[in-house]
C-alpha cells in the first residue's frame, strides 16, 4: 500500500488549518449534544454495566477525539492540496475518496444521539455502531493510503467507537 506522508512540520496556515478542522469537526459532533441528557426518566431507569465510565468522561473524550478526527481530515487534505502542486503521489481520487468516508462516518457518528438519546433506542443505536464501526475502519484504511499520520490520529476513536459500542450492547442486553 503506497502511502504519503511528508515529515515536514505545518506552516502556520496549514496549521490554522487543521485547527480550524479540529474546531469543526467539534461543532459538528455537537449536533447530537441537545439530545443527549442522563437525567431523563428513560435512562435513570436503565440498568447500567459496571464499566459504565462517569458521565463527566464523555465531556472530555469526546472533544479530544473530535479534534483528533479534524486534524487527521485535514492532513488528508493538504496532502492532497500539497500532492497537486507538487505532482507527488497523494493522487486526488484517494483523497476524495479518504475525504468522502470521514463526511458519511461522521454524519452517522452524529446520528447515533437523536437516536440512542432522542428515540430511546438503544437497540437501534446499536445498529447506528454497527455500521460505523467499518466505516471508521474503511475511513482510518483510506487515511492510511494518504497520510499515515492522519490514520494513526483516527485510532483512538477507532477505540473508543469500539468501546462504546460494548458499552451499548451491554446497556441494550440489561435492558
């Protein structure tokens, strides 16, 4: 698999730039904030597994990876912006494609809120990370074939995907 990955530091506009992802791909993921509330009388009835983390931990981690997958999306994109100028081998189908698998897992990281939280459904929020989960691993896949870098940003939220996924199914199989 060729991948493309330049060792040089960002520029400072460059590195505004994959701020100003970090940034939006926050604003984005908080779309499903709204819908999301612990104290609802749906969820305080629910049976909680034992490794159900405090609920301050969403409110740090998911800020972090939301950053993380802004940056990772930005490489990608000056790889593909700096492959163009410069006629290297970050070919513009790869990161169209790279580009166009982080839009569509991230709108279905989005979903799963207004469903898990907003319809009450943890068997259909389990259905939402069943099909994000390979659509994170197809996107960290296309990352790779353009900027390692940017790959190995998405692997914490590869992990954490994964574990809230366990923890959905535990919720949904206590319940």
């Amino acid at each position: 698999m060729a991948t493309t990955t330049t060792s040089r530091l960002p520029d400072r506009r460059d590195a505004l730039l994959i701020a100003a992802a970090a940034v939006a791909v926050n604003l984005i993921g908080a779309v499903g904030v709204p819908f999301t509330t612990t104290e609802s009388a749906w969820f305080v009835s629910l049976e909680l597994p034992g490794f159900y983390p405090p609920g301050w931990a969403f409110g740090v981690v998911w800020p972090i990876l939301y950053a993380l997958c802004g940056a990772a999306a930005a490489l990608v994109y000056l790889a593909g912006r700096d492959g163009a100028a410069s006629g290297r081998a970050a070919s513009a189908a790869h990161v169209r494609t790279a580009l166009a698998l982080f839009g569509v897992q991230l709108a279905v990281n989005v979903a799963w809120s207004p469903v898990f939280w907003g319809l009450e459904r943890a068997d259909l929020g389990l259905v939402v990370l069943a099909v994000l989960l390979p659509l994170v691993a197809a996107t960290i896949r296309a990352f790779d074939r353009v900027d390692r870098r940017a790959a190995v940003l998405l692997l914490p939220y590869l992990a954490w995907v994964c574990f809230a996924t366990a923890l959905n199914y535990a919720i949904w199989a206590l319940n």
